[in-house]
C-alpha cells in the first residue's frame, strides 16, 4: 500500500517538474526526494519498535509531504485559472 501511495504522488511530481518552469521545479523535486526518505524512515519506525525520535522524524516527514502536495496543488491551480 505504501508502495501505491508513493507511486500515486511520485508520477505526477515528475509529470508536473517535466511542464515547470524553472523556478516552479522545486517542489515537485523535493516531493520526488522525500518518498524514498519516507519509506526508508516508516520501516525504521516498524524495525525499531515505534521508537520516539524514528517515529517522530517520519511523521514530521509526513507533515512536510503533505505541505509539499498541497503547494503544487495551489500552484497547479493558479496555473489553470490564469490560463
């Protein structure tokens, strides 16, 4: 599941870092980085038996996904309303 999940937002980071202009490539480029880094931190987090700090490195990690996810949205729909 967590696989899917990756691939669901990875695909359309790259599609949208493809059609970015230059200074529009950050976010999606950061999204693509932070899915490897957050699978790796969420089998820390199952392997280390919820330990704080894992736990709270990749829900942090999360926070920043979701952050990241949601300004490409903003953008994306700025892009299309002015067009």
């Amino acid at each position: 599941m967590g696989t899917l999940a990756g691939a669901a937002v990875i695909v359309p980071s790259v599609l949208i870092f493809k059609r970015a202009q230059n200074s529009a490539k950050l976010l999606p480029a950061f999204t693509v980085l932070i899915i490897p880094t957050q699978i790796l931190l969420g089998i820390m987090v199952i392997g280390t038996g919820f330990r704080p700090l894992i736990t709270m490195l990749h829900l942090s990690g999360a926070a920043l996904l979701l952050m990241a996810i949601w300004k490409e949205y903003l953008n994306q729909s700025e892009v299309s309303t002015s067009n």
